[in-house]
C-alpha cells in the first residue's frame, strides 16, 4: 500500500499540518476490545467515524493508524490494531476543531468517552448506518475532504 503517494487528490500529504481528520472505520464482525481505562466495549460490524487531529504531519499520523502493530497508546489504537477493523476512508479538514465535528456527529450513537480524554466532546467514535446521507452531507457541510481509499492500493 502506497499512501505516501496519494495520487488522484491533488493534495501533497507530507504539507498537510494542522488538520481535523476523520477516519471511516469498517469492522467486520462483532468485536469485544479492553481499551484503556474504559474498559471492555463491544463493537457490532459496520462503520465507525473517529474524529482526530494532527497539528503537525498528518501523514505520519495516518500511517500510524494504519499500521496493525504499535504500540497502543490511544483509545483509537486499540480498535485499529484488531485485523477485523480496516480504515476504509481518511478525510480532512484545515479546521482544527474536533470539539465542533464531534457536535456535529451527535445525533448517531457513540461510544461515551472514546478518544475525548483532551477534549470536551462526549465521544470522538461513532456508528454510522451504511450509506447514510446525513453522514455524507455532515461531510460536505464541514468542508471535509477524501485524502486517501487507503484499501485501494
């Protein structure tokens, strides 16, 4: 998988600093992870958004998450490690305000607490019904750019 290149997008990803991101997170099949301090959460299949930022180097931040063995230091990490979650879509945003993408998601279900720890969100992960069209207008409406189809190497 090439992510580095990011062909097709327009957008050079090693200048890309002080971002909001979201990543569209599939999960296979039903899942129960200990994450942290919060416990054991169970995940039913389909899609996840998680809510991140970078202020420096988005694209080291991505690969990060993208890589299945690390170091889990993030609520994030301990669901991306599993191999029955794959990253599907990465999308940014030159905004940094997690707190005001959170908001927006708020209406789907979240898992309380889940990558808010530095934050006064109530939840930084989301379960989103497949083809969800308030999802996708969420995304046009913050002016949400696709990066990369990281499955699509």
């Amino acid at each position: 998988m090439n992510i580095a290149s990011n062909r097709g997008f327009g957008i050079a990803a090693e200048g890309i600093s002080e971002v909001s991101y979201i990543l569209v997170i599939n999960v296979l099949r039903f899942l129960s992870v200990k994450v942290g301090r919060l416990g054991l959460i169970k995940f039913k299949p389909g899609l996840y958004v998680y809510i991140g930022s970078a202020k420096r180097n988005f694209l080291s931040r991505i690969r990060r998450h993208l890589a299945k063995n690390k170091r889990r230091f993030w609520h994030i990490d301990y669901l991306l490690t599993q191999k029955e979650a794959r990253v599907e879509r990465v999308y940014f945003t030159k905004r940094r305000d997690e707190y005001q993408l959170a908001r927006g998601l708020m209406g789907f279900p979240y898992i309380k607490d889940f990558g808010s720890s530095d934050c006064r969100s109530s939840s930084h992960l989301f379960y989103i019904e497949k083809r969800n069209r308030r999802f996708y207008d969420f995304l046009k409406d913050n002016y949400l750019t696709l990066w990369k189809n990281p499955i699509s190497d």
